[in-house]
C-alpha cells in the first residue's frame, strides 16, 4: 500500500488482505442512519470512517437511508442529516439511497427463500415468539407453523402483503436452527405487518421487512464491499451471512465489520433525553449549542476540520472506550488559533477613566490581528480616555500575587499604555463602577522607554465607540459532580448554570460579524456568531470553548 510506516487500523489490515486476495477489486462503503433523530458526534465517527476509506481506497462512498421502519421516520430528518454530512464534508456525489426503493426486490428476496424452503409464515404472537425462542443456556421450540408447505407460505405471504391480516397476526421467518447457541439465528423474523404510512412509500406497503433481513440486502443490492458497523451487531453477523448467501444472487457479497461506538464522557447523546430536553423547553431546539448533535456543534462555531482531527485522535478500535470533552475542546482551540483573528470584548464591564488623557482627545491604534498568523493582519482600534476593562481586572484588596490592577499598581493596556489605578468609585453595594489612572504617554504600544517592567496586560475597548452585544457562556448542561443521571430515576441532573447570558462591550469590527464567524476575543476564548439569534449590527456570540485547556495530548 501507498504508506507502509503508517500503522494501519484494523479495517485497513482487512481492506488491505480482501484487495491482495481478490475478493474484491474496488471498495465501497455507505453511511447508513435511519432517518429518526438528528446526527451526534459518534455518528461523525461513521460517516468519516466511511467515507475515509472509499477515499484512500479510490473507492466509492454510498449515502443510504435506512428507512424500513416507518414508526419513527421522517422526512424532516433526511433533510438535516444530509446537511450535516455535507458539512462534514463527505461527499456521496450521485449515490443517495432509500432503504424503501428496495421494498419490490426485498420482497422477491423473500418469495425465493419461501420458494427454496428457507423462510415460512407463522402465526404465534410476539410474545410466544421470544417464549419459544428460548434462553442463552436452553435450546428454543420449534413453532408449530414451522413446517408449513411451500404453497402455503407462498399464499400466506401473499395475503399478508395484501392487507389481509392485522398488524402482529403473522410473520414471515427465517428457517434456521432454534437450537443455535446464537439466539439471532432461531428462526428470525423477515417481514412483519405493520398498517401504516411511510415517509416516501405512503400506503403501498402493509409489511415491511426487518433491520437483520433488509441492511444485508440494501448493502448487496448497491455493491457495497465493507459494512461497517457498531460492535452491537457482532452477534448479528452470522445472520447477515445467511441472508446474503442464501438469497444468494450476489458474485461478491458484502462482508460486515464492527468497530467500537464513540462515547463522550459526561455528554448527554441519548436521543429521547435530547427529546425530552427539547420538550422541556431546558434547551431551544435539537441545535441549542449545549448539545454535541453535529447541528449543535456547528452552531456553536466547531469547524468540520476540528471534528475530523478529533475522529483522527480517536482512532478505530474494536474496544468501546469514553472519550472526554476536553478532546474535542482542544481540537477546536488547534484549529481556531491561527485563523481566528483575536479582538477584544469587555465581557463583564468596569468604567475606566484615564485622568491625564485630553478630554476631547482620540487616537487610533494600529494592532495586528494575530500575532502568530501574519496573514490575517491588521486593524485600526479607537483609544481614548474613557474605556471598559474587565471587572476581574481591578480589584481593591489584590490577593496575593494578583498580577492585574489595583490602587497604585501599573499595568500594561494590551497594545496600548502603561496606565497606574489611582483611585475607584462603588456603589451603594460596593460594587465598582468606576476606576481612575493616569497613564504615561511614553509608554505608547505597550513598552516604556525606560524599560521598567509591568507584571500584568489587561485588554480593553474604548467606551466612546465600543458596541454591546449578547454573548453566551457554557457550561456543561449536566453535573458532573452528581453524575450524568439521576440514581433514583434515571432522569438528568441539570447543570443550573449551563447558560450564563451577559452583555459585553466589543470593538465596532466585531458588531458586524456574520453568522458562523468565528474569533478570539483575547483571553476569554473563542467565539462564533449564532446562526439563528444574530441580527445584522446586533450579532449573538455563542463561546465555543475557553482558552484555558485541561487537556494534553497523550505522547506516543
Ligand atoms: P443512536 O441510537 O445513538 O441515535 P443509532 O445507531 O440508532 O444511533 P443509526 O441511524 O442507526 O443510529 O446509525 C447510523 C450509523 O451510525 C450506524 O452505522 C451506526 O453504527 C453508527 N453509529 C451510531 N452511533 C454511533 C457512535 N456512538 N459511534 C460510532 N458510530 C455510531
Ligand atoms: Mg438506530
């Protein structure tokens, strides 16, 4: 292959022997989701797992909708999900698939194994379904139908397809072993009836056939080579073997792969508590940028890159494990910090007034726009003699070694002057609203002649043409203190303070962000403009991480 000093993962070794041996000649995958919910970060993990390797292979990538269940499908869900692989940025060019196009051929899969003695209808209910099915230490009971004859079947699979029993009356299953010490393999049901409307085959349809007979088909039917699945389904392989080869009209079947699921740490992914999150009105919408959904995660400003650098992180093994958020954060602090220009907003707002500036007086400030990354240059920044610093950076009694201002102290305003806290005014609280200064002139790009020293740099706009905008802070929606879920009944424990909105003073460059731009105000983290609650002049800025990391890439 193209790389032999790379170490290969598990997939690539099977790719490599299947190529090497001819069993296959080329290579196809598929991203297969039911459409019934909206995409999570673990879903990432599949669909560029998949679509790498059509990639590196030369190979082709299938995007195909699993939609053989319509209970839960909707055609809302198509539409966001192929938007999100969009935006991952894997790219199924002219193959989209339905699962529900196949109904006709999945049928006549059926009729051939009726016809070949392999599958038969039977009449117990559900429930005598998994009594007769047995226990992983007992053999099951064959179902008295299990011996029907050959015109029987055909006929009764035929009415059942024809509306003429209801939902549960009859199945159609597959003639197996119901001694198999593999529980799939006793007899499983193929086709159930089930009166209801589907997203695209309305009414056409009364039975629709099951996840274990259909995904074999669907992948057969689109000559995919690699299958690659969830660990879940190890158990099923053998299944997915029999229904290939005993429909049998496929030259290279498909062959299935499972690989471990990805799993976040302390991060909500279950689909019916985002649902209920959502209902509850606890967050607003499938996309509220607390979630890791990958509409979530675009509207709180991660890039694609930084979503398939941390799949990349990950890696693919056959072992479930628990990543922690952290991961993600750093990639998303990689990526940002040379192409997010770093401007600067007073989050949390304290007046201050520089005594011995001129009144009337404003100047203009050269400041580059990033320090590591010269080609995002630079811009004109308005200084004058009442600005906003943060509250956190002035305190009256310092803790020791507080390194930022305090009556008497000099500083350095970022890129500006030395200035030196003269004096404050509180409130009737004893809240600060007002710091006094003096600066010294000489000092002008943040450096003094005299080469005396400052301990500390704090950022600041100025107050005359500063803008306000919303900007939002996250945290965590659970507690990880408490643990994720709740011991008594299962529910979330509910982070109070996962949302913190505050009004922040920003330079004007800032009031005319677009939606989805992306920055670093200096030194409270990256930001992007929502999507959604931005409105030209007066954007909304959802923080996507700090810049604080408590994560270190672990040394190979
Ligand atoms: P969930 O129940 O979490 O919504 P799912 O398995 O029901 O996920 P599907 O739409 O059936 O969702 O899955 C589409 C594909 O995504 C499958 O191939 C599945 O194996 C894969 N997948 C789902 N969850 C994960 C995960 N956490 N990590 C990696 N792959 C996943
Ligand atoms: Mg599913």
């Amino acid at each position: 292959m193209e790389n032999e000093t790379v170490s290969r993962n598990f997939i690539e070794n099977i790719i490599d022997k299947d190529l090497e041996e001819g069993t296959y000649d080329h290579v196809c995958t598929r991203f297969p989701p039911e459409p019934n919910g909206y995409l999570h970060v673990g879903h990432a993990k599949s669909i560029l797992l998949n679509y790498g390797l059509a990639q590196q292979y030369h190979g082709t990538f299938n995007m195909r909708f699993d939609d053989t269940n319509p209970t839960k499908e909707k055609t809302e869900f198509v539409e966001s999900i192929l938007e999100d692989i969009r935006w991952l940025g894997a790219d199924w060019e002219d193959r989209l698939y339905f699962a529900s196009d196949y109904f006709p051929k999945m049928y006549e899969a059926a009729l051939k194994l009726i016809r070949e003695g392999k599958a038969y209808v039977c009449d117990l209910t559900a429930e005598q379904i998994r009594e007769y099915r047995g226990t992983l230490k007992e053999p099951g009971k064959e179902s008295p139908y299990r011996n029907r004859s050959i015109e029987e079947n055909l006929r009764l699979f035929e009415e059942m397809k024809e509306g003429k029993y209801a939902d549960g009356e009859k199945v159609l299953r597959a003639k197996i072993d119901m001694a198999s010490p593999n529980m799939n393999m006793r007899d499983p049901v193929l086709y159930r009836v089930a009166h209801m409307s589907h997203h695209r085959t309305g009414d056409e349809w009364c039975i629709y056939p099951m996840y274990d007979f259909a995904h074999p088909l669907e992948d057969a039917f689109e000559g995919v080579t690699h299958s690659i699945c969830t660990q879940e389904f190890e158990d099923h392989r053998p299944l997915y073997n029999w229904v290939v080869n005993e429909v049998g009209l496929f030259d290279h079947p498909p062959k299935q792969i499972e690989f471990a699921k990805l799993y976040l740490t302390n991060v909500v992914t279950g689909k019916r508590y985002i649902k209920k999150l959502v209902e509850d009105g606890i967050v607003d919408g499938w996309d509220d940028p607390r979630l890791v959904s990958i509409a979530a995660l675009r509207r709180r400003g991660f890039t694609p890159e930084s979503i398939r650098t941390f799949v990349d992180l990950v890696g693919v093994s056959k072992a479930n494990s628990s990543v922690d958020y952290a991961m993600l954060e750093y990639c998303i602090r990689e990526d940002l910090k040379r192409k997010a220009k770093r401007l600067m907003a007073v989050i949390d707002p304290v007046r201050l007034v520089i005594e011995n500036y001129p009144e009337d007086q404003m100047e203009t400030l050269e400041i580059p726009n990033n320090l590591d990354n010269d080609e995002l240059g630079s811009r004109k920044v308005d200084f004058g003699r009442e600005l906003y610093i943060e509250r956190e950076d002035f305190m009256i009694v310092p803790p020791p070694k507080y390194k930022r201002l305090f009556p008497g102290a000099e500083v350095r305003l970022m890129n500006a002057y030395f200035v030196t806290a003269t004096r404050y005014e509180t409130d009737e609280e004893g809240n600060v609203t007002t710091v006094y200064c003096t600066y010294d002139p000489s000092t002008k790009g943040g450096n003094a002649p005299d080469g005396r020293k400052v301990k500390g740099t704090i950022h600041w706009v100025a107050a005359k043409t500063a803008v306000p905008v919303t900007v939002r802070l996250y945290e965590n929606i659970v507690n990880e203190e408490l643990g994720v879920y709740n011991k008594e009944d299962g529910s979330l424990n509910l982070n109070p303070n996962s949302l913190t909105v505050k009004r922040a003073y920003v330079e004007p460059e800032l009031a005319k962000a677009q939606p989805y731009d992306r920055f670093q105000f200096v030194r409270s983290g990256f930001f992007c403009a929502d999507w959604r609650d931005s409105q030209p002049g007066a954007p909304v800025f959802n923080r996507i991480v700090s810049l604080k990391s408590s994560f270190k890439l672990p040394v190979k």
